[in-house]
C-alpha cells in the first residue's frame, strides 16, 4: 500500500501545483518532494526490516483481458533507484528555486508528474505496467525542455529527442508482447514473462534482446544512438537537463538490467559481446568527444555518455561485480551529473557563457565555488574515496571477468576522463581572471545547499557504500540466481 | 600500541580536517601546529608502533567492510610488519621535517594555510597506501597522493604553465594506474583474493603460480606499469621535473622522499608475486637501469637547482627498480631509506638558496654562496656526498648493496650501474660547485638580499644530514662487519649473496674509485677552472643539444600521442559524429517525415505523432495476437 502512496503523493501534489499561482507551486513542489523523501526513507526502514512486508507490495488486476495487473513490488534495486530519483528531485527542485521560471505552476507540476513516472517505473513488476510508466515519463519532460528549452532550435531538437526515444520504446513494447504472448500464464508479471523468455529458442531470444535492447540504447543512450542526447542536454533548461541526466537515463539502464538480462539468457549469451563492444567502443568514442568540446555543458553531456557506456558494458556483463557497480554508478552518475550540471548553471548565470576558452581565473575570485567544484569533478573521475569509484571499480572487474581486452580499452575512461575533466576545471577555474569572470560573486544560499549535499554524498557514500551494497547484492543474486538453469545446461 | 595504529593516518586526516574547515580564519602560527602537531603525533605513534613490532610480525587491523559484491570482499584495514613500519617512519619523520621547514618556508605566502590542508592530507593518504591491507586499499592511497601531488604541483594556480604541470602529472600517473587496476582486477580474477592476511593473496598465488606462470607475468608486468606512473619511470617519467613547479618543500616530500618511492614499495610488497614472474623481474631491472642512466645523462646539462635534483630522483629510483629487479629487495628499500634522507635535504637545501636567492633556480646565477649561507651549505655538501657514495655515509652503504646484487645477476649491469654512480657524483659535485663555490654570478640586488634562512629552516637541514650521514649503520654489509646488517634481519627477505668477500671488497673498491674519479672531474672543470655553462645551446655539438633538449621526450610524446589524440578527437567529432552518426539518424528522420507528409490529415503536430504512435502499438498487440 504505501508503495502506492509513494506513486500517488507526487500525483497529487502535481494536481494541486497546478492550481496554485506563482510562487506558491514552487513551495508546494518543494513541500511534496520532501515529503516523498521522508515517505522513501520510511519505505527503506520498512524494506530493512523485513523484505516480504506487506504494506511493500501492490498487485490488483487492471485490464484483465490482457492480464495486465496494477503490480508494485519493491526489489533492493529498484528502492535504490528510488532512493535516487526522491533525493535528486528535491535538490533539483532547490537548484532551481532562485530563477525565474516562466509560468511555475506548470513548470513545477510536470516535474512531479515526472517524479511520479520515474517512481512507477522503478516499481513496477508488471511489464505492461512498467511500459506505461516509461512512456509516461516522456511526457512531462518533454514539455519542459520544449516550453522553457533555451535554444532558438528547441522545437527542433525535443522533436527528435521525442521521436527518436518514442521510435525506441515502440521496440521495446514489441519485445514485452512477444515475451508476453509466449509465457506459460498470460498475464505480464515479471516473473511469468521471464519464463516466457526462457523458453524461446536462442535465435528468438536474440530477436527480442536486440528490439528491447534498442530501446533501453536509446534511452541511455549508448553509442551510436546517442546523437539525440547532447543537443537535447546542451538546450534544455537545467532542471529537465538534471531530471534527463540524474534520474531519467537510469530507467534505461534499470531496463535492461531488469526487464531484458534475466529475460532472454541465451540471446545474451549470443549477443551480449556485440552489445558490449558496442558499449565499449562508445566509452572511448565519448570521452574523446568530450575532450573536444568547447561549451561546457556540451562537455558534461558526452562525459555522461562516456559513463553511461561503461554501466550499460557492466550490466551486460552479467555477473556479481558488473551489476552490483552497475547499480552503484547509476546512483554515483546521478547525483554527480546533478552538480556538474549545476555548476555549469551558476557559471553560466554569472559569466553570461559556457565557453571553456572566455572563463578562467575564477576560483580567484570564489574558492569556496572551486572547491565544491574539484570535489564534484574527483567523484566524475572515480578518485577512490568518492562514489565513483566503488562503482567503477567493480564495472571494469566485471567487464573483466567477461573479456580482459574489453575491459582494458574501456579502463581507458580514467585517464581520458581525466585529460577532459582537468583541462576543462583548469580552463574556467584556474589561471588570472579575466573581464568574463571578474564579476563572478557569491553563490546563492539554494546553489551553496545543492552543492554541499552532493559533495556530502560524493565523499560519504565513497567511503563507507555499504549500507546501499547490502541493499544491491542480495538482489544482484537473486537476478543471477535466476537465470542459472537457462544457461548451465 | 599497535591496535592504536589506525590512528596513524587518522590524525594528519583530522589535521586536514580542521585545516580544511577553519580555511583563512585560523592565524598562520594556529595553522602550522595543527599541521605539523599531527604529522609529529603520527611520527610518536609510528615509533611504539615500531618499538613494539618484532621481525616477521604481521598484525591486521580491521576497521570495517567496505566493498563487498559477490566473490569479492574488501575490508578497509591497515597491516603493520617491518615493511610498512620503516615506511611509517620515512614517511611521518621525514614528514615532519618538512612540514616544519615548510612553516617558514611558505612564511610569507598568502596560501599556507591551504599549503597545509593539502600537505596534510597527502601524509594521510601516503600512510593508508602503505598500510592498506588489500591492494585496493593501496590503491586507495596511490591516487589519492596522486590526487594531492596534483593540488601542490598546481599550488600557484594563476600560473598557466603550472597548472599543464599538475595536469600533466595526473594523467600521467593516470596511465600508470590504468595498469595497476588491471594488474588488480587480474588477481582478484585468478586467485580470488587481494588482502595481505595470512591465507590471503600471497598464499594463494603460491600454491597457484605454477599452473598460472603467464598470469603472474602479467601481474607482474602491470603492477610495473603502475609503478612507472608514480615512480616516473621510462617511459611515464616526464612529469617529474616538471612537477618542479610545486613549492620547494613539496618536491622534497612528495616527488623525492616519500610518494614516487610508493613504486618501490608496492613491489616490495608484492615480492611473493614477483618471485613467480622472472620476466616482469628482468624487465623491472632493465628499465630501472635505463632509467638510472637515461636521467642521470640528463642531469649532466641541466642548469635549473630544482630540475636538476628532479632528474637525479628519477635516476636514484632507477636504482632502487635495478634493485628489485635483481632480487635485492632489502637493498632497495634501504636506498629508499637513505635517499629520503639525503634528497630531501638537497631539496630542503635547493629551498634555502632559492629563498636567499630572492627566487632564483638558475645556477647560472648563482656561485660563491658557501659563506653566505653557511648552515645550508654545509647541509647541502653532505647531502651531495651522500648521494655520491662517499664512503661511510649513508647513500654508500645503500647503493653498494645495489651494485653487489646487480654484479652477481649480471656483469654487464653492473658496469652500466657504476657508469650510472660515476654520472651522478659528477652532476650532483658540478650542481654543487656552480652553486657554493667560485664568484658570486647574481644581480647586485640579489646579491644585498642574500641571508641564511630561519631556524625554522635550517634545523631539519641539520637534523637531516645527520641522518644522511649516519641511516647507512641500520645496513653495513656483513662482510664488513659480521652479521651486521640490520634491516636484512628486520625485514626478514631470504637473499642470499654468493659472492665471496674478496669480490664484494673490490666491487666496492671499484665503486669508490669511480665515485672519487667522478668528483676529481667535476671539481677540475667547475671548481677550479670555474667554468660556467653556457647561456644557450649555440656552440653544443649535437649529442649536448639532444641531451640538454632532455632527448626531445616532451616533444615526441606531444606529437605522437597528445596532438593525434586531439586531431582524431577534432575530426571524429566534426565528421564522425555531427556527419556520419547523426547524419543517418537525421536521414531516417527526414525520410520518416517525408512518409508522414504523405499521411498529413492523421497528424496535428507532435503529440498527434504520439498517439498515432500508440495506435500503431494495438495494432501490433492485435497482430501478435492473432499470429
């Protein structure tokens, strides 16, 4: 029942964040997605106790024609992800509270019908559930970077990213309605279109591993489909670049850790090399398309890819390592990508211009702002101690169990993350300071909130993730578990 | 004392702690006890810890779980034997000193109180590297040095061309970590461990090495790379000397007593693996050899105090790589020992003349300093016979025991390790001369500003070139003196030399005449004929020109690797990505909206698309359904 809750409070506050004029909707976002993080916690506290309760799980029929069910279920994974998607909406909500934000009504409702989406996507156990979910997520994030996008192409570039993710998930429907048409019991439950999956023969299985796959590539986006994601990061406004970013590319990620691994084992056993080179080959790809880049929000857009390719490698890799670092990085990606992209916020409010080459000097003029800044950037870069570490760490041992050459060339990511990371915090922080950057003040009491949060997360969940590896590796077995019999004949 | 020892690296970490957050409000003085209080502490704590460590102890102690995912289990835990525990005294005593220099070193600078926080939290993660129990906690403390190494180097960071220096020592250290995660990863892979403890790594990889010779090859040969990075070896050394760029006291510490010798102590540590991987242990000798002379010819022309100690590190770490290479582990921590003491004080000692010098580094400049600066040039002259192998000081001993081992596993080595000694008395006594001795070559300016520097400074100098001269005892060969050395005991390495004690005596009789030989030279041609290098490259021949270029290493690694990284990056950008990839993405596209204009009255606009979508996808159910 109280998952519901945690689905309903943000539809209900979206509704009424409508009705309410001007400032208020902004209060009312911030009161409701605290309130979801209180409800989450209490959630987390439920789940601890006892993983079988209850109050966790939903499951009435819905359209029972189609056997499709309203079926919530909590997994340690997706409480995770859950977990992330009720801590970054608030900050991305308090990040947001000192601009002017045409028509906040609006504004803030989409983001908590967004955060409603994000929830049930997380949640659902049902596959067609799980695609309404999805689809409803696309949405609202699709106004806000259409309505308060900041570029004179952004009918343009929303279309595509709306048809380009649209054109993928279509796929991915295809690929539940087969599993669902050939499972033993005919309702969507996870566990019955697995069994569905299992008992295809390998090429079919190939067949739906590569249409869901293309739409969870899209999603993230792994190379090449990823053409979509840095114009669309580059011109939204930052908020739906934060919701894009932190919370809304893992459901790609989850998909296919959840909804396509433990599907199809044989069709991974098949392509899933392909589908990492791939990867693979994108994490490079990215990261030497970051070095190049000039804007800075640019840079931060094509590191993401980069980060995302080495996540969708470890997932494919499907063993205790690779899921578990998966899952951690998704988490680590999230909160990190929300300050970097904050940071380029404040940047460009206060220079007027994202261009690397016009900044400089500025940790001059703000040390405080350059030091929240360099420990941001020390968690993109996965210094051990920070949450990019455990997660990457694990995802290149669990490439590596999978294919040594494949995980060397993508451990690549931590000396080119680093050439793109430094020479970028060396051309807009370092150096003298300029006209650009002379008059770059104080930051705003919500800016210095965000950022301190995020910094706090970096360093404490880098040095002690455990109480969030309790919650994954159980799950991450379960999943492995689950497939043992498809694949050891 | 030895369940406290987690507080060794947790102190200087509270030090960087309450630095990092009293920032600017703390006063200069509050700052520098903090700051060195915690180092002195830990120093306080690694002596019981010492006084109480017996030969082949080994003690775990355990904080907490830290990474655990399947097979694999991480602990966050120290481990305390005779290695680490020399380790812990290098690194807090000659830590300390430093810290205290630095007090009045960094006296005038608006940035000590950060100077500080960073210096701090470098001995923090300097000490977890070497008591981490598990390779991934040594690799915890290998970047994060890294990671200060990179702050201090950038310390001035309005200056451009220091900033490329600390990047520069990132990315290459980097690389090098690239290999040892991988050499890491491979371990954990193959034998299912990473810890130290008994029934850890070790004991595995030994009943396992022999149906796994080319994964320990490959261990070996990775965790070398590794080592190459922060050690700045052929062919990862050239951040070096630039990460002169730093302040003084930060070169002494981090870039020649403590940090770029993480290397030598990674691989001691791991000697188990090593024993199983002769190939990774001829290539770790042969590169260390290369190194050694490849630096030291460098060092020959270079007319910069800093850049020239710089080159002699790289070369000195050589040495100690050509130690281990040749099964000489005990020699080479003795050398890391011996040289922490000696070439901090030559940097702690290039500090002092740079200070009196109102900033100068040119030894050009420079000369006819010895009375001047009296306290600094007596220091720096035993810090040079130190690191010259005059006899009975310390770096003597330590490099003897070098070239003892190098003779036995190969006469070739050896020949090329006494021409590698012969290079540095000659660099180490020409810097030497060119500095103290002959006619005062400065501005008159800086000429009236000359003056010996603070007790602050000048008392770790003295008690450092005590140490220089006497750390050599803890080591005296035993064909000297009768079962005398020390740290072989103490460290408990089972290397037997088979040399007979003849052949040992003249081995070391051959090296003190070259050495001497090497001194007579340079002492004829700066000391008494006074020469003075020239000011610019115009009349060198050109093996001086490509030496004194630095063997154009900078400018090759810039044209083979950092501009064709760009250059691909550039056109895979411009062509790849905006042409190829989105090209066909926007091609589907537009041949969509073409088929879409065709079908114009079912669509308004883009939410139409959408629900157009959605019907399409019932179609499909009802398809499927039907099939």
């Amino acid at each position: 029942m109280i998952t519901a809750l945690l689905i309903g409070l943000p539809l209900l506050a979206g509704l009424l964040a409508l009705f309410v004029k001007g400032e208020g909707a902004k209060k009312v976002a911030l009161g409701a997605a605290l309130l979801e993080l209180v409800l989450s916690f209490a959630v987390l506290y439920l789940f601890k106790k006892d993983p079988q309760n209850e109050q966790l799980f939903i499951n009435t029929p819905w359209i029972q024609h189609f056997g499709i069910h309203f079926h919530l279920q909590l997994s340690g994974i997706g409480l995770c992800l859950v977990l992330l998607t009720t801590v970054l909406t608030p900050l991305i909500i308090i990040s947001s509270y000192s601009r002017e934000i045409k028509n906040p009504s609006l504004f803030y409702s989409l983001v908590l019908f967004m955060q409603m989406a994000l929830v049930g996507v997380f949640l659902a156990h049902d596959g067609f559930l799980f695609y309404i979910f999805w689809e409803l997520a696309l949405i609202p994030i699709w106004f806000i970077c259409l309505m308060w996008g900041e570029s004179k192409n952004n009918s343009k570039i929303t279309f595509k990213f709306f048809i380009y993710t649209l054109f993928g998930s279509l796929f991915m429907l295809a690929g539940l309605i087969y599993l669902y048409y050939h499972s033993p019991e005919r309702n969507w439950s996870w566990e019955n279109l697995q069994a569905g999956g299992m008992s295809l023969p390998e090429a079919k299985q190939g067949l739906v591993f590569w249409a869901m796959f293309l739409a969870f590539a899209v999603k993230m986006p792994v190379f090449p489909f990823h053409t979509w994601q840095p114009d669309t990061y580059t011109s939204s406004p930052t908020t739906g670049t934060m919701l894009l970013s932190g919370i809304m590319l893992k459901m790609g990620t989850f998909g296919l850790l959840f909804w396509l691994m433990p599907m199809v084992p044989l069709g991974i056993a098949k392509w899933g090399s392909t589908a990492i080179g791939l990867s693979v080959v994108g994490i490079v790809y990215a990261s030497c398309m970051a070095i190049v880049q000039k804007d800075l929000k640019r840079l931060i857009a094509y590191s993401s890819i980069a980060h995302i390719g080495l996540i969708a490698a470890g997932i494919l890799a499907f063993n205790a390592q690779g899921l578990q670092g998966a899952v951690m990085q998704m988490l680590a990606h999230g909160i990190n990508v929300v300050g970097l992209f904050l940071i380029v916020d404040i940047i460009s409010r206060q220079t007027g211009t994202r261009e690397i080459a016009k900044l400089g000097g500025i940790r001059n003029v703000n040390p405080r702002f350059a030091m929240l800044y360099l420990i941001v950037l020390l968690g993109a870069v996965a210094l051990p101690l920070t949450n990019g570490f455990v997660g990457e760490f694990l995802l290149i041992s669990g490439v590596y169990k999978f294919n040594a050459w494949m995980s060397a060339f993508a451990g690549l990511t931590i000396i080119l993350g680093a050439v793109y990371m430094l020479r970028s915090y060396q051309g807009v922080m370092l150096g003298e300071t300029n006209n650009v950057t002379a008059s770059f003040g104080a930051l705003k009491t919500n800016e210095t909130i965000v950022l301190f949060v995020v910094a706090a997360l970096i360093i404490g969940l880098g040095v002690y993730p455990k109480p969030l590896m309790d919650l994954i590796g159980p799950d991450v077995q379960e999943l492995l578990n689950s497939v043992k019999p498809a694949v050891t004949p | 004392m030895i369940q406290y020892s987690w507080l060794i690296p947790l102190l200087p970490l509270f030090g960087f702690i309450l630095l990092g957050l009293g920032g600017k409000k703390l006063s200069k003085g509050l700052a520098g006890i903090i700051g060195c209080g915690s180092v002195l502490a830990a120093f306080a704590l690694s002596v019981g810890v010492f006084m109480q460590l017996h030969e082949g102890d080994k003690h775990i102690v355990k904080m907490f779980d830290w990474i655990v995912a399947g097979d694999l289990h991480l602990d966050l835990s120290f481990i305390i034997d005779p290695l680490t525990s020399i380790f812990l005294l290098i690194i807090t005593g000659v830590g300390f000193l430093i810290h205290v220099y630095s007090t009045g070193y960094m006296k005038e600078d608006e940035g000590f109180n950060r100077f500080f926080t960073y210096l701090n939290l470098f001995v923090f993660f300097m000490l977890l590297l070497v008591m981490g129990s598990n390779y991934v906690v040594m690799f915890v403390g290998w970047e994060g040095v890294g990671l200060c190494s990179y702050l201090l180097i950038g310390f001035w960071f309005k200056n451009t061309e220091y900033n490329k220096a600390a990047n520069k020592a990132f990315i290459m250290n980097r690389i090098g970590d690239l290999g040892f995660l991988l050499g890491i990863i491979l371990l954990f892979v193959t034998f299912g461990s990473l810890s130290f403890e008994d029934g850890g790594i070790f004991d595995k990889a030994s009943s396992l090495a022999r149906d796994n010779k080319g994964v320990m090859e490959a261990v070996g040969i990775l965790l070398f790379i590794g080592a190459c990075g922060k050690s700045a070896q052929i062919p990862l050394f050239t951040w070096l000397p630039d990460a002169m760029a730093g302040p003084t006291p930060v070169s002494a510490l981090i870039h020649a007593a403590t940090m770029v010798t993480a290397g030598i102590y990674m691989i001691a540590r791991s000697q188990v693996l090593y024993s199983f991987a002769p190939m990774a242990l001829e290539i770790v000798a042969v590169i260390g050899l290369l190194t050694a002379l490849f630096a030291a010819t460098i060092g020959l022309l270079q007319n910069d105090i800093k850049k020239v100690l710089a080159y002699s590190t790289v070369s000195q770490l050589g040495f100690m790589f050509l130690a281990l290479g040749v099964g000489a582990t005990t020699g080479a921590v003795f050398h890391v020992t011996t040289h922490a003491f000696f070439k901090a004080l030559l940097f702690l000692g290039a500090g002092s003349v740079i200070h009196a010098m109102s900033g100068e580094q040119d030894i050009r400049r420079m000369g006819g300093l010895a009375k001047k600066i009296p306290i600094t040039h007596i220091t720096f002259l035993i810090g040079t016979m130190a690191i010259a192998g005059i006899p009975f000081l310390s770096g003597f001993f330590s490099k003897d025991e070098i070239l003892a081992y190098t003779y036995e596993r190969s006469q070739v080595y050896w020949i090329a390790g006494v021409l590698g000694s012969m290079l540095t008395a000659f660099y180490m006594f020409r810097l030497y001369f060119l500095t103290f001795r002959g006619k005062f070559r400065g501005t008159h300016e800086q000429e009236h500003h000359l003056h010996e520097s603070p007790a602050s400074m000048t008392i770790p100098l003295v008690i450092l070139a005590i140490l220089a001269v006497g750390a050599g005892y803890i080591g005296i060969p035993g064909f000297v003196l009768h079962d005398s050395h020390w740290l072989h005991h103490y460290l408990g390495y089972r290397e037997i030399i088979t040399l007979s004690h003849e052949k040992e005596w003249i081995i070391m009789g051959i090296a003190i005449v070259a050495g001497l030989s090497a001194i007579a030279l340079a002492w004829t041609v700066f000391g008494k004929n006074k020469t003075v290098p020239a000011d610019d490259e115009k009349g060198f021949n050109s093996v001086q020109k490509l030496v004194y270029n630095k063997y154009y290493v900078d400018e090759i690694y810039d044209k083979l690797i950092r501009k064709p990284l760009d250059f691909i990056s550039d056109i895979g950008y411009r062509v790849v990505e905006l042409q190829i990839v989105d090209g066909v993405v926007n091609g589907i596209g537009t041949g969509v909206k073409w088929i879409g204009s065709v079908a114009r009255y079912v669509q308004s606009g883009s939410v139409g698309f959408y629900v157009l979508a959605m019907v399409l996808s019932v179609i499909v159910i009802a398809m499927v359904k039907l099939w």
